[in-house]
C-alpha cells in the first residue's frame, strides 16, 4: 500500500464516529479544487470542505479531469472536515504529457484551519489558513529545467463571503487568497530555481452567483510565478457548478492556463465530480 493509500485510509477511518449533513445549506461547502483544499477548481477557500457543524465530522472525494491542448492533468482526492474547525485533505495529481509521452506525478497533504467567522453568518467573511505539502514523484523533467527542488509547501490565508440577495435576488460568493509559494505549475515542475528559490505571495481569487439552491455560475483567477523563465503564465476559469444534493456536485469550466514548460496556449475542459460520502 502506498503512502497516499495509506493517508486515504486514515481520512476515511477518523470520520467514522460521526455523520454530517444537515447542518449548512446545500452549496457553502464550496468544492475541492485540485490541490484537494476545500476552494472551488483552481483556488483554495476559507470555506471547509464538508456540510460538518461543530458536533460533527464529514467526509469528501472527487475525479478531476482537465484536458488541455498538449497535455492532460487527472486528480483525485479526498477530504475531512472537523467540527468545522479543521480540514485534512489529500490528492494525487497526474500530469499526461500527451505530445511526448509518459507522465508527471505529485502527491498533495494539505491541512487548513478556519480562524474567525462564518462564510453565511456573520458579518465579516470567514477566514481561514492552510498549508499545502507538495511532493514530486517523478522530478527528471523538474530538474533539467533548472527546478532546485522536488517538494515544497505552500502558505495560504483565505477570505470568503456569501450575500444572500446581493444581485438581482441570487446570493453572491467571493473568494479571496494570499498564497506565499515557490511552486513551478503547481508543483509539477519542481519548485523555486537554483539561482532563486525564495517565496512569493501570489494573489488569487473567485467570484459566483448563486442561481438558487443547486446551481452556481463564476469565474476564478490565480497568480502565478514564473521562477523557471519558460513564461508561467497566471490562470483563470469561468465555471458552471450543479449541486442536486449535498452528496453530489459536479462542475463544468473552460481553463485558460497559459503557458506549460514553454507551449503556449494550454486551454480546455474541467470537469469535475464530488461530494460528501457521510
């Protein structure tokens, strides 16, 4: 059994002793974007990732799939949230380099702890902080590029707030992230370079509306470093999320991703499946 399989096994044991869902309303649990972190697709949020209240503990899973011109990145991943207090996540991603053949592989731990507030009650956003422990498993590709190492952690703090009626009668949710990163593409291509590997914060941010209880529209916008010099360029995504019940979400975006290791132009598809198995 892998160290990933084995960290699943734990996520999935500790949620035993208790069962969540009826304690938030459907959709303010937001997603798992694809570092795992509870967010929406391609930005963490202050929100957790299950419906748990203070007396209970959830569990979440979800694919994701994002086909791009010249390569295709797959992830899949699991969550526990905490008497909404802590999250615990995991995920694997797999980069298919599609024009060259074979693959990049990374896996993902990531904890985040909400400090203040309430994404629907209180007056003042939620906010939350979190960490994001990348490990490379295939790091030839990152070091040829110059990467000065093949894992990493990134620091993040995150505000997110729902309005309720705020545009034209729909609830309105934004999203917004400091990270402090020297992750190349996420991590796939290694991190920080041997000339430079300091930190930087990268800005990210979400914006959506909710049409009513299961169907939400947006858009999502993540700064970018560029410490390997092939051009990294920032990503952004307009998406179309619906969440029929608690147990279920799926979500259907057009990815502008920019520049990947020198190709220009890596834009496609999103798609993703998830939800609350207990």
């Amino acid at each position: 059994m892998t160290l990933l399989q084995r960290v699943c096994v734990l996520l999935l044991s500790v949620s035993l002793p208790a069962l969540a869902g009826s304690g938030k309303l459907t959709g303010t649990a937001g997603l798992n974007q694809v570092e795992g972190s509870g967010g929406g697709g391609i930005v963490p949020w202050a929100t957790l990732s299950g419906y748990d209240t203070d007396s209970e503990v959830s569990v979440n899973a979800f694919l994701t799939r994002v086909n791009l011109d010249d390569y295709r990145l797959q992830v899949a991943g699991a969550s526990v949230s905490l008497y909404d207090r802590v999250e615990l996540s995991v995920a694997r991603q797999t980069f298919d380099l599609t024009t060259i053949g074979g693959d990049i592989s990374q896996n993902i731990y990531g904890a985040k702890v909400r400090l203040w507030g309430d994404v629907v009650y209180s007056d003042l956003p939620q906010i939350s902080a979190g960490v994001q422990f990348k490990e490379l498993q295939d790091d030839d590709i990152a070091y040829a590029l110059g990467s000065a190492d093949n894992s990493g952690t990134d620091f993040y703090v995150s505000a997110t707030k729902v309005h309720l009626g705020a545009v034209a009668g729909y609830n309105l949710v934004w999203n917004l992230t400091a990270r402090m990163t020297n992750a190349n593409q996420m991590g796939l291509l290694g991190f920080g370079h041997t000339a430079d590997d300091d930190y930087e914060v990268m800005m990210e941010g979400s914006v959506g509306v909710l049409l009513n209880r299961h169907v939400a529209v947006g858009a999502e916008y993540r700064q970018k470093p560029d410490n390997l010099g092939l051009g990294e360029e920032d990503w952004w995504d307009v998406f179309v999320t619906y969440i029929p019940s608690k147990s279920f979400n799926v979500t259907l975006a057009w990815a502008e991703l920019g520049s990947i290791a020198g190709a220009p132009d890596q834009n496609g598809i999103y798609l993703s499946l998830g939800g609350q198995l207990w």
